[in-house]
C-alpha cells in the first residue's frame, strides 16, 4: 500500500512503521524515541533482537542529541565529510534511545541519509528513525517500493521515493575503536576514510553468528542478502561451460558472459562494470530469485570475477551465496 507523506508522518506520531526511500535500500521506519514502536519494526522483518538498527537523522544536531557525553571528535570529521551519505556511525549511546534499538549494547549506530524524501520526513517528524532494510530478517533488500510490497504483500505501508539510487547498504564505521574499526563494508571504503581520519582505519572481516549478545553492528551475519525461492550458487566464469553440461532444463543463470545453447528466458545478463552492477544487484538477484520460482528450480548459478568487484559488492554477493536452504 503506497501512502503519501503525511500519512507516513501520522503513522510514525501514533507508533506505526512505514517503509520509506534512501539512496542505499529502503527501510523499515518507526520513531527511533518510541520502544513500542521499534518492537513492530523487529517482529516485521522477524530480526533477532540482540541484533542493532540504525538510527535515521536529518542534522547532525540531532544525532548529537542521541549521544552520551559530547559528541566524538571522529564522528564530526565523518559527518562533515560523509553526511548526508551512505556512512554510518557507531557512537555511545545516550538516554534518549531504548535499549530495544541497540540490542541493549552501550553504542547506537547513527547515519544521515542522502535522500530528499527521506530527510523530509524526518525532519517533519521531528525525531530519528530506525530503519532496517524493508525485507524479512536475511533475505534479499528492497530498492524499488514494490520490492517491499511483494516481501509483506502490501501489508506494510510504502512511501514510494523512486529506485535507490546506491542499491548497497551504508558502510558502518565504529568511530569508538582504536583504530577505527569498519564493522560492514559499504560504498565509503577504508582508503577514504583514513583520509578523512588521518589515521588508519581496518576492515573487519569477520562475521557473526546467533547470539544472544548485541552485535556491534547490523548485516554482519555469515548469511545475509539470499534468495527466497533458490540456492545462489557462486563460480568463476571458467565453470560457465561445466554448469551448462549438467544443466537439467531449469537452472537460472547470472553472467555477465554470453550464455549459449541455454534457453534465453533463464538468463540474466549482468553489466561487466562493477559500478553499473552495484544499484542493480538486489534487483537482478530477485528477477533471478522469481524465475528461480517459476521453473520451479532450486538454483541460481552466478558466474562473476569477485576480485574485480569492490569490497562491499563482494561482501553482499559472498553472504547471498552461503545460505542454504
């Protein structure tokens, strides 16, 4: 169900969620202030609750209010460098967020998005907003506002911003480690923020698993981004020709390769260019995800060079790729 502005804003005043645009996914939104509220936002998506949101802005002064203490000196460089963008920050967490947010962790993940729906709103509705990726807990995000109708069958409201212009999550910087420590990788990489630091900044690479602790961050899990219908199965492009061999009739193939001998409606071509691949991926893989559904097939085959892609395009693929169903 699509609803205008001011019906978004009415429900985020009386404790609702509606699914609203950024430039990265769409996300599920409720007042970040309300506990009752956020409540919804994790029995939606069906997300464990040890595991954080992120909280929306549209000011630094008021992600300044969400902070115990002063506001830390890296996140002002950050913010002024990155904000409004696809940056977040992990910052110590003041009085005014509920434990829910956070997993009943100590830090709050805040970011400022870039999108000009999502500002307004915000902003009219004068206090943050969490918002999760607009999809049950794992599975692929939505960047088209009909992604989200068909996840919860209109049953979720939609303040329809357009595609996402980015298509891949923000990157998550935890400005309270020494060095500073990316917790998932993004669009803004380690290089520019050491630049913006002047100092190092590391990627963790590591992932986590079900826990009952609060997770440093969100979308840190080992399967994450994966098909609902089909198996990703992951291969560089020397095993096209073998996959084909073994094919039964019904396998659905990504590549940015050409596909012969192959009946063309199980084929997705994907742009070689990984800066035309990364707003279109979630896209693609739930085209290839639907197809996976009508052939009644259990797989999808991507053929793609990871090493030439960008760290945070080679992590949403990996973590797509290792779910199994």
């Amino acid at each position: 169900m699509r609803v205008t502005i001011e019906q978004a804003l009415e429900l985020i005043w009386s404790g609702g969620v509606v699914a609203f645009p950024t430039e990265t996914v769409y996300g599920l939104g409720a007042s970040a202030l309300d506990a009752g509220a956020v409540a919804k936002v994790f029995d939606i998506k069906g997300r464990p609750n040890h595991n954080p949101l992120i909280v929306h802005v549209s000011s630094v002064e008021m992600a300044r209010s969400l902070v115990a203490g002063a506001w830390p000196d890296r996140a002002h460089l950050l913010a002024a460098t990155f904000w409004p963008g696809p940056l977040t920050l992990v910052v110590p967490k003041g009085p005014m967020i509920p434990g829910v947010v956070t997993g009943d962790g100590h830090t709050v993940a805040v970011r400022m998005p870039d999108h000009p729906v999502a500002l307004d709103l915000i902003d009219r509705a004068g206090t943050p907003v969490v918002g999760p990726s607009a999809n049950p807990s794992t599975r692929i995000s939505p960047t088209r506002a009909e992604h989200v109708e068909q996840d919860y069958n209109e049953a979720v409201p939609v303040l329809d911003g357009g595609p996402c212009a980015r298509g891949i999550e923000s990157t998550v910087i935890d400005a309270t480690a020494e060095p500073p420590r990316i917790l998932r990788a993004g669009v803004v990489g380690a290089p520019e923020l050491t630049k913006a630091l002047s100092t190092e900044v590391l990627l963790d690479t590591g992932t986590s698993t079900p826990t009952t602790k609060p997770a440093r961050s969100p979308g840190t899990q080992s399967t994450h981004y994966a098909p609902t219908r089909a198996v990703l199965h992951l291969h560089d492009h020397a095993a096209l020709d073998r996959v084909i061999e073994e094919d039964s009739g019904s396998t659905i193939y990504l590549t940015d390769r050409v596909v012969s001998g192959v009946d063309a409606n199980r084929v997705l071509t994907l742009p070689s260019d990984a800066g035309e691949l990364e707003p279109m991926w979630y896209d693609t893989l739930r085209r290839a995800d639907e197809l996976a559904g009508a052939h009644h097939t259990g797989e999808i085959h991507l053929f793609i060079d990871l090493e030439a892609l960008p760290p945070h395009v080679r992590d949403r693929i990996v973590r797509a790729a290792s779910m199994v169903h």
